[in-house]
C-alpha cells in the first residue's frame, strides 16, 4: 500500500512538473500586437540587430521610392523600425547575427505591422539581403538584384492592406 501511495505521489508530481513546462511555452507569444490581416513590404538600411534569444529584432529605417535615402521625419532625423524575428539561434541557423549583417546591409522583408502604428512588425515570409554596397533600383526590392541572398523559403510576399 505505501509503495503504490509513493508511486502514485511521484506519477503525480511529473504530471505537474511536465505542465509547468508545456503551459509557459504554449503561452510564449501573443501576435495580437500585430495586424495579421495586413502585410507590408519594405526595403531598409540595417541600423543594428538585437539578438534577444526569444526573438531577434533588425532595427533599420525603411528607404525611399528612389532607393537612394531613407524616409525621414519632419526634423530630418531618419525614421526608425523594427522587425521582430524567430530566437537568434534559429536565425543565426539562416545567417543572420550581429556580424554578419552590420550597419548599413541593405535588406528587404514582407512583415505584419504593428496595430498601434508605431513602425515595426513581425515577418512574414523570406527576406532578402541586397550584395554589399548595392541597392535595388527605384521602387525594387532586394530580390531584384543579382546576387542577393534569401534568408527562408519562398518569395517576398505580396503587400495587402
């Protein structure tokens, strides 16, 4: 009798253990803070990477139609945005690290905006890194330049409102 008690005691502090773990990692992330319904495709300027291990975000600001500047505000100081990303490890598999994209890599991205209009997002879909020292022409993306590099599977997706 004490033997299946003890049993039944440790059966139930695994069960316990086992949930501890699956609930805080099925409870991760809400995308509620995005508009999934809206993608938008941007091409930017690399101003740093936060390797966060939860999400790794690319801070850059967006570049204009002509491709030779980025969008500024009313003071001319550059517009800055954030694209949240998978943990640093999954996108260092896919080579995006602090080294290897410094300041100034040229990128484009598709990703759902935040819902409260500040500028950032999550992404959608494959990225593209333009070679260094090339932009792509007025009103292109990097995956119209010869010589890009696509981080993920697929294309650029298309913009929606």
């Amino acid at each position: 009798m004490k033997t299946q008690t003890k049993i039944a005691g440790i059966a139930a502090g695994l069960t316990g253990l086992g949930l501890a773990i699956v609930v805080p990692v099925q409870a991760h992330h809400s995308f509620a803070m995005y508009d999934m319904g809206k993608t938008q495709v941007v091409t930017g300027v690399v101003d740093g990477i936060d390797p966060a291990p939860n999400h790794l975000s690319i801070n850059f600001a967006v570049m204009n139609e002509e491709r030779n500047n980025v969008h500024r505000d009313e003071d001319g100081d550059p517009i800055f945005w954030s694209v949240e990303m998978q943990g640093s490890a999954a996108m260092a598999r896919q080579g995006v690290t602090v080294a290897a994209w410094p300041r100034g890599t040229v990128f484009s991205v598709g990703l759902h905006p935040l819902r409260n209009g500040e500028p950032g997002g999550t992404r959608e879909g494959a990225m593209f890194r333009c070679p260094d020292g090339v932009r792509p022409e007025p009103g292109m993306h990097c995956d119209s330049v010869e010589g890009h590099t696509v981080i993920g599977n697929g294309e650029l997706p298309e913009a929606s409102e």
